[in-house]
C-alpha cells in the first residue's frame, strides 16, 4: 500500500539577476528562488490498483514518484510505502518497490542485457533457482529471447524498455512506479508492454503507479485516475466519473452542404466546423441531461439540411484537454 | 522503522559485491579492441621507459644519487602501477550520474558506496592482462630488478596495498564531482595528468627540484606510486620506511574522511534538491 499525506516538495535555486554584468551578478548573488514543485498531494492507493497518474510536463508527477521511490526526501507531509518511510530507509524500501522512468535507463550499457539482470539478481539477493525461474518467465512474457546477449547499447527502444521493465520487477516487488514506460514505442511495442502489466497486476497482485501522456495506456490499464498540476491533485477517481464531471456533453457530428457559423440551434453550441470537399462537417455539443440524443438529432435536421449524422461520446483525452484548458495549461 | 529482516545478510552483501566488481571487470573487456590496445600500450610503454632511461644514464652508474638500475625498476614498476592504480574507470559513478542512473544505485539493497567501490576494484582487475603482459617483457629486458632487500620487497607489498586503498579513494572521491557539474570531460582530463605526475609514476619524484618535492609530498599523489616503489628499490629500509608507511597509513584516514563528506554532500544534493 501507498500512503501519501500533505505531501510537498519545495525546490530552492539560486535567483537569475537580470541586467548588467547579470552573469557575475548571478554567481556573487545569495538570493534564491523557491517553487513548489508538489503542493500538499495526499493519495492512498491500495494493494493490487492501478492507478493512472496524468498531468501536463512539469507538473510534478516525477517528483511525486520520486518521493515515493525514496530518491527525494519531501520538504513536509508523510509517506510511506509498504509500512516503510521510503527516504528513510531505502535499503529496506528498495525490495519493495520496482521503477521504470522511461526517460532514463539503469541498465549498463555495455555488456548484454543478461548480464544485467544477473548482476540486479546478485545485488538484491536472489536465490539463483528463483531468479532462473523469474527470468525465464518474463523473457518468455515479452518475447526477449532474441536479444537477451545483445549489447544493451545496442537494443532498439523497444527492446531497451522491456529490459528496464524485467529490471524492475527480477525481484518481484510488491510495488511498482512507470513513469513514462511507453514513450517513444510504436504501437505493437506499447500494446505488449500493456498486457505485460496488466498480467503482471492480476497475477502477482502487483500495486501500479502509471504516469504517461498516452492516454490508451490509462484507459487500457487503470480504473483510477489521479491527475496533477501545477503540483496539486485536480482529480482523484474512476476514469467514468472524470469524463461525468469535466465533460458531461455529447458531441453529434452533422455534414451539410453549408452551414453557416451562426447556426443557432437550441441546446446545442456549435463548437467546430471543417471544410470536408464540397461539404461542411460540423460539430454540435449537447449535455445529455437537459436534451435527448433523438431530440437533439431531431432539432438538428429540422434546422440544416444533412447529409450524413455521427455521435460520439468525448474520450478521456477530450477530457484531459479540457481540464488543461480550463486550468489555462496548452495540453 | 526498518526491521531487521529488511536488510541483506551479509553474505548477500559480499556476493552482491563480488557480482559487481566481476561485472565491472567483463565491462572492461567488452571491446576486445581497446583491451588489445590496452595490452599492447602498456607493453609498449614498458620498452620506452626502459630505453630512454637506459639512453639518458648512457654511461654513468649514478645520477643525482640515484642508480641506474633503480632507477629503471623504479620507472617500468611505475607503468605497471599506474596501469593498475588509475585505470580511470569513472563511469562507475559518472557514467551512472549522466545518464541519471545514479537515481537506480541509491535505491537498492546494497549502498552505492560499495558498489562504486567494488565496480572499480573490478576495472583494475580488467587492467590486469595488460599489466601482467608488460612484467614478463619488463623482465624478460632485465629491466625490473630484485628488491633492495627481502624487507624491502615485504615493505613494498604492504606500501602498494596501501598505495592503491589510497588510489582508490581518491578516485571515487573525484567522480563525486559528477554530482555537482556533469561538465567534467576537461576537468578529468587535467586531474588524471597531474596524478600521474604528482604520483612520481612518470619522473621519480628524487629527480625533482627540492621544493617541487616537497610540495609533492604533501598531496596524496605521491603516496600511491613513489612511496611504493621508492621503498622496493631501497637497499637499507629502517625507520624511515616505517615512517612512509605510517605516512600512507595516515592518508588513508584522512581521505576516507574526506570522501565519507563529499558523499553526503553529494548525496544531500540529489535527495533535497533532486540533483
């Protein structure tokens, strides 16, 4: 289990003097300015979840992970993993927990990528036979027989990711924190590193921290979403009820051979209008509580003179977007 | 807050080790190219040394008060030390603090310290073929003579054990510099050659102006090669040699003091302020 309380991590760097000389100026200067990169986060998240963990870049889902990891130590708040204060002792918390930042590897470069995983074995201490067969598995798992004595150096990113991902959880860590485990990967790759975490989840019962951008990586694996910004929680619940609260509309998307901006129809707000060949393809929002899907189709015919007629449901992605926009973020 | 049961039995820990500092060692080899210049560089450099410092004693036994053949053994025994010594292997930490995998080492259930360690014992290992190379043709030219006495060799044996504690601290504390600038390159590159000079590994220090020597002696260079070898090739070790080994002895504590500061502050660096 993870526990999170008022957690907040203030980082302190020396202030930038603008003007003359600012380069000197800078380097002599004793003022420092201070920015909270996580503000008062508290988050519990049970044995066995998968929980999704969104927010635009630099706002603050690494360094939230990191305190979790034990690589931080945070400013105030609590935290606890597995019953143990992560920072405070990371020799015991390290078997607990398992970590994959996309961004960086911890893989050594220049051996095979078994000579890794031997040396992750020998350094937490596993029992050969039990490390054999963890190993055996997961290669058989995500098909890294070919390039199990291929260079780490030389592995394609694909590659390189599963290793990090089979790094991370050798010892079979009862906790594990992907942070940007997809980015980069083409489709096939994310598709495999997805239903290995998820086999993972309902096999071992392993607790999954998830930060990424790839909102499929969220809708495929967590049921919860935790979304960050400008290191405070907006958002802590069921990936169905954030799309209920942030974007209780429908979209229909009607094409016509002219339909003037002006279009006023009541109940709908016309959001967006394309060009698509000798026609106009438009698109109408409604909220679903207010006005009927057959009623809004119904309004919608008697004003314009449709040709074709689509409705769809805004995705999580609309979702995110949206709540990026109103907090005044560029998604 | 920890439990006991957390933590690796030590047997774990010492096999953790071993497994890091055989897999730094396999690192070393892993281009079989540079291992071979490696080798042959280092033989290479045995033959020059040799020739040159044969060239400038041309005819005479002594120079400066110190023998030829001393001076010889002294000069081709610095090869090999230094090739063992300063293998400037740093990616055992910086190659780890630039590609941020450093953050991976302070999570696991043996402390970084050892493994940093253990991964260099494992590059001087690696060094060792090309070492080992170098003595039989240092021998085969007749350029290493005997120890001044078996006391001497004895001596030696403890002053290099020594020697390279000293090296190796030393070097591990420098790679801690990674933690507060990754700009490194340049900097590296003046320390490693003012190590070797200032170890004596390239001139023996008794060659050196008075003051040069002095200065020299004063820094924990000197105490990694020229004590070392000054002690093989002395044919009277008495009171003084207990003096130079309680010297390396002293160094030793203070640098592991040293470097046991940099380490948190390195370390204070990456938890508060994210690195």
């Amino acid at each position: 289990m993870i526990r999170a309380e008022t957690l907040v991590k203030e980082f302190t760097r020396p202030q930038r003097v603008q003007g003359r000389f600012s380069g000197l100026r800078s380097f002599l200067s004793t003022r420092t300015v201070t920015t909270r990169a996580v503000d008062d986060v508290s988050l519990r998240i049970d044995d066995g979840e998968i929980v999704g963990y969104l927010g635009p870049n630099g706002a603050g889902k690494s360094t939230t992970i990191k305190m979790l990891t034990g690589v931080l130590v945070p400013t105030s708040g609590h935290v606890e993993v597995e019953g143990i204060v992560p920072w405070k002792d990371r020799r015991a918390n390290a078997r607990n927990i398992g970590a994959v930042f996309g961004q960086r590897s911890q893989l050594w470069t220049d051996l095979p990528l078994r000579e890794s995983f031997d040396l992750i074995a020998s350094l937490y201490g596993l029992d050969p036979v039990d490390y054999r067969r963890s190993l055996d598995g997961f290669v058989d798992l995500l098909e890294m027989g070919p390039f199990l004595d291929t260079a780490v150096r030389s592995l394609s990113l694909g590659q390189r990711m599963r290793g990090d991902i089979v790094a991370a959880m050798l010892y079979r860590p009862p906790v594990l924190y992907l942070d940007e485990p997809t980015v980069g990967l083409d489709v096939v790759a994310k598709a495999r590193i997805r239903d290995f975490i998820a086999e993972q989840n309902r096999t071992e019962g392993t607790t999954v921290l998830l930060t990424t951008h790839d909102i499929s990586d969220i809708e495929q694996l967590a049921r919860r979403v935790v979304i960050i910004d400008d290191g405070r929680i907006l958002y802590d619940g069921g990936l169905e009820s954030l799309r209920d609260r942030y974007a209780p509309f429908r979209e229909i998307v009607v094409s016509a051979p002219r339909i003037p901006d002006s279009t006023d129809v009541p109940g709908l707000t016309l959001t967006r209008t394309v060009a698509a060949g000798d026609e106009v393809r438009a698109t109408f929002r409604f909220d679903p509580a207010d006005l009927s899907a057959p009623a809004a189709i119904g309004r919608l015919t008697s004003s314009l003179a449709i040709t074709d007629l689509s409705s769809r449901e805004p995705d999580v992605e609309d979702v995110i977007r949206q709540i990026y926009t109103d907090r005044g973020v560029v998604a | 807050m920890s439990t006991a049961t957390a933590r690796l039995p030590a047997r774990r820990v010492r096999a953790g080790l071993r497994a890091s500092v055989r897999h730094a060692a396999r690192s070393q080899f892993a281009f079989r190219a540079s291992t071979w210049t490696g080798i042959v560089g280092c033989v290479l450099q045995v033959i020059l040394v040799h020739l040159v410092w044969t060239a400038v004693y041309g005819e005479r036994t002594v120079v400066s008060g110190v023998a030829q053949g001393d001076a010889v053994t002294y000069a081709v025994l610095g090869v090999l030390t230094t090739t063992i010594f300063q293998p400037f292997i740093f990616d055992s930490l910086l190659g780890r603090l630039r590609t941020g995998a450093i953050a991976f080492d302070v999570m696991r259930p043996i402390s970084a310290v050892p493994v940093a360690l253990a991964r260099q014992l494992g590059g001087t290992l690696a060094q060792l073929p090309a070492a080992g190379a170098a003595l039989v043709v240092g021998l085969a030219l007749g350029a290493i003579s005997q120890p001044g006495s078996w006391l001497s060799g004895a001596a030696c044996l403890l002053s290099l054990m020594l020697g390279f504690t000293i090296a190796l601290i030393v070097n591990f504390t420098v790679g801690l510099v990674g933690f507060w600038t990754l700009e490194t390159g340049g900097a590296f590159l003046i320390y490693r050659m003012l190590a070797q000079f200032s170890s004596g590994a390239l001139i023996p220090l008794w060659f050196m102006p008075a003051w040069l020597q002095d200065s020299l002696t004063l820094l924990p260079f000197s105490a990694q090669v020229f004590v070392p070898l000054s002690i093989y090739v002395d044919q009277d070790p008495g009171w003084h040699t207990v003096r130079a080994l309680g010297l390396q002895a002293m160094w030793v504590a203070v640098l592991v003091a040293l470097a046991t500061l940099v380490w948190h502050r390195a370390i204070r660096r990456l938890v508060i302020f994210g690195g």
